[in-house]
C-alpha cells in the first residue's frame, strides 16, 4: 500500500468533492473553476469528503442564489429560434419579458426598466460596448436598453451558470450580436475586456457577503469608461428603506478615489453612475 503525501491527500480531496458537487442535480451546471476554487478553500477546513461537500454547497447557495429563479433554458431557447425565424417581433419581446420575469432580480426592475436605462444612458452616453458583471438574465433587457441594435455592439456578459450563459449567447447570435457571453467567475478572474460601460446591477450586496472586501478591487480594476453600480432600494421582506445604507456603503467602496459619481433613485433601485478614466 502506497503512502501518499499531505498534498496528495488534499488534492485527491479536492478533486473528490468538485466532481461530487459537477455531478450533483442542483449545483452541477456551475462553473467548474468556481467549485474547485471552493473545493480547495473547504479542503483546507475538512478532512472529511462529507463535510467538505456540505461546505462547498453551503457557499453555493449564497453565491449562485439559486431561490432567485431559472426558466427553463432549453426549451426557452428552442421558443426563441422559433420566434426569430417567424419575424415575429410582438413574440419575442414577450419572450424577453418571460425571461426577465423569470429572475427575482430582473423581474422587480421591469417595471421601470425602460426608464432606467434612458436614464443611465442620458449621463453615460449611448454605449458602443458594455460589460454585464454576474448578469444573470439582465442581457435580455437588451430591447429595452437599446431603441435599434447594432450589430456592432459588443455585449460581455459573466456569470458562473453555465445553461444561462449558453442560453445568453443562443439569444445574442438571434438578434445578430457576437456571443460573448462568457462562464467566469469575476470574483476569481477580474474581466479584463475594455467597454465603454460595465453594469453591475444589485450584486454588490451579495458579492461583499461573499468576498468581503473585493468588490473595491474589483471596480478598480474593470478597463470601462463608466461604472453603474445599482442596489435595491427596499428590503425583499418587510420594505425596509436601504437607500441611506447603500449609499454610505458605495461611497466607502470608492473613497479615495476621484470618480466623479452621479446617484439616480428609481423605485425599488438606487443607481450609482461613476466615471473612472480607462486605463
């Protein structure tokens, strides 16, 4: 009998638990990077596969939110095809609608979503190029942001789901976009495209509870002209106002820094406009 050495040990853990969770029903369409991440982070905690499994789903839940809600990918995008074959514009609006409703977060912005983005658009300007940080199905807003889309428009969009993403880009190629929708996980790999604007819409909030303190780097780092950065306005339950909470939170998150910053307040979303110079 072989004896194997502490790292081969915690490494036979780590692959045990991340092939654990890629075969599991619920979590196995995330980004294998991301598990695996997790995977080394539990190993170094639990000497037990059980645990560590616990523990890498404990960390999933939160990060990916799964209570948030997924239509169903395949058969959406099978709708999709369907509708853009047919020309018919009515449908495949309502099937963008369908989309967005189908997400907690999208689906509270529909009714002010086209007002939010001429509003956005009025300070930043009519982006060529945008970066969608953990959009989930944000990019299906596109009608809305957009009164003619050009097939210019480079559209980046990050998420860790792996169906959201195919799905993202079955629809971009639809409505004759590049697909670059991209499975990266932003807390790990910071996007490093240049754009004009980098949307990153009610996660903040999420994303600290997840990584602490990243999200300050993580703005530093993004190569785009202007920053949108939005948090819900009200609590999910009991309407707590947030917008005094949020807004001293994303001032600490850029303080020291000299970004001119724009706040517009929506019902149920607190946006904040930023411009940083591209690098």
């Amino acid at each position: 009998m072989g004896i194997f050495t502490l790292a081969e040990q915690q490494e036979a853990l780590v692959t045990a638990v991340t092939n654990a969770i890629k075969q599991s029903r619920k979590y196995g369409d995330t980004s294998e990077e991301t598990i695996r991440q997790l995977a080394e982070e539990a190993a170094r905690q639990h000497k037990k596969p059980k645990a560590a499994i616990k523990a890498v789903r404990a960390r999933l839940h939160s990060i990916m939110a799964p209570y948030l809600g997924d239509p169903d990918y395949a058969a959406l995008a099978q709708e999709f095809s369907a509708a853009f074959a047919a020309h018919d514009e009515a449908r495949i609006n309502q099937l963008c609608l369908q989309s967005l409703e189908a997400h907690l977060s999208t689906r509270e912005r529909l009714p002010i979503m086209t007002d939010f983005y001429r509003e956005i658009f009025a300070v930043t300007g009519q982006p060529q190029s945008i970066l969608d940080i953990a959009c989930a199905l944000n990019p299906l807003a596109l009608r809305w942001m957009f009164s003619e889309i050009s097939n210019q428009l480079k559209f980046y969009a990050y998420d860790i789901h792996e169906p959201r993403i195919e799905f993202i880009n079955h629809y971009f190629q639809l409505e004759g976009l590049a697909p670059l929708a991209r499975v990266q996980d932003v807390a790990m790999n910071f996007p490093q495209e240049q754009a004009d604007v980098a949307l990153f819409l009610k996660e903040m909030p999420r994303f600290t509870r997840n990584y602490g303190d990243l999200g300050r780097p993580l703005l530093q780092a993004l190569n785009v002209h202007w920053l949108v950065i939005s948090y819900p306005s009200v609590s999910t339950h009991g309407g707590r106002n947030l917008t005094g909470r949020y807004r001293e939170f994303m001032h600490q998150i850029i303080d020291g820094f000299e970004w001119p910053i724009t706040e517009l307040l929506f019902e149920g979303e607190l946006v904040f406009i930023i411009e940083k110079a591209v690098k």
